[in-house]
C-alpha cells in the first residue's frame, strides 16, 4: 500500500513535468520523480514521525529559574500554499517548570515541528503552545523569521524580505523576565 502511494506520487510529479514541457526520457531529469518524492517526504517527516521524546534533568538550585533562551535554530519547512521552501530561524526562551530539558530535545522538537507544510503565523502560534506542553515550562517566547521561497523567486521576487512572528504563552510576568528580544540570523 505504501509503495503504491509513493508509486502514484512519483507518477503524477512525472505527469507535471511532462505538462512544464520536460522530456522525461533527458538523463538529467530521468529520476527526478523519485527524487522530488523523496525530497518531499524528508521535508514533510513531522506529519508521519512522532515528536521527539523530551528528557527532562531535575533544578539543582533552590532559586526561581530564570529564562532559557536558544536563539537562531535553523530549520527547514514548506509553504502549505505554494510547497516551496521556508528557510527558517527560530529562537525560543522558557521558563523551566518542574525540571530543565535537554538542549538537543528542545532543538529537534522545534525541527519535527518545522518538518510540514505551515503558514507561518499559524505554525508560530502552534509552536509556543507544542514548547509550553511538552517544556512543561511555565512561559514560553518563540520568535520564527522565515525566507519564504515563493516571494524570493516569483510573485515579487523580493531577496531581501524576511517574515517575522512571535507568540508567547504562561504567565507573561514570568515571560516578561526575558526582556531582551529574541534574535534571528
């Protein structure tokens, strides 16, 4: 059944090229419903994949922990309206609740999360809500800066444009700890 999915998906990319023009019999593009099929696929793992586990490490100090801040995650998505790619950069800070995650856990949660079609604020919105769950933090900032493929090379054709969201979620006196603004490179 899977094969026959991927069978179908590999022949219709095969039919599109063939209504661009493209002779598919060319050895350049030969394989190029395969790849493009496999290429999407990778692209869109967090729909079939499930979030990665979060190990959590206990607070070692009597003090009310400050704000976590991960700046500049880089991650890969696609646009739901036009599937071209969305370069991201994405920076989170937390306030830890009841134990500290590991730092690799928070960054390929925020990846699995990248990894399917989005609408940038939609999915900014759902990311601060997937962190302040599974962060079991008690505020969450997120900031996501994307370069959004389907303006960079047609409709406007705008190479210096760079699309900002935030979201916050918890006590925003909490949140408000984490004064400085969150970067994106």
């Amino acid at each position: 059944m899977l094969q026959q999915r991927k069978n179908e998906a590999e022949d219709a990319v095969a039919a599109l090229l063939r209504h661009l023009g493209e002779d598919l019999r060319r050895p350049g593009v030969a394989n190029t419903p395969k790849r493009f099929v496999k290429a999407m696929e990778e692209l869109t793992r967090g729909l079939r994949e499930p979030p990665p586990e979060v190990v959590f490490f206990p607070l070692e100090y009597d003090a009310e922990p400050g704000p976590v801040v991960i700046e500049n995650i880089s991650a890969v998505s696609i646009c739901e309206h036009h599937l071209l790619p969305i370069l991201l950069k994405i920076s989170v800070a937390y306030v830890p609740g009841d134990g500290v995650p590991g730092l690799s856990k928070v960054i390929r949660l925020v990846k699995w999360a990248a990894a399917r079609p989005i609408m940038q604020e939609r999915f900014t919105e759902w990311l601060a809500d997937l962190l302040m769950e599974k962060l079991r933090a008690k505020a969450v900032k997120v900031k996501v800066c994307g370069v959004h493929m389907c303006s960079l090379i047609r409709g406007v054709k705008d190479e210096h444009h760079n699309m900002v969201t935030e979201a916050k979620r918890g006590d925003i006196e909490v949140a408000l700890k984490c004064k400085r603004p969150l970067n994106c490179r």
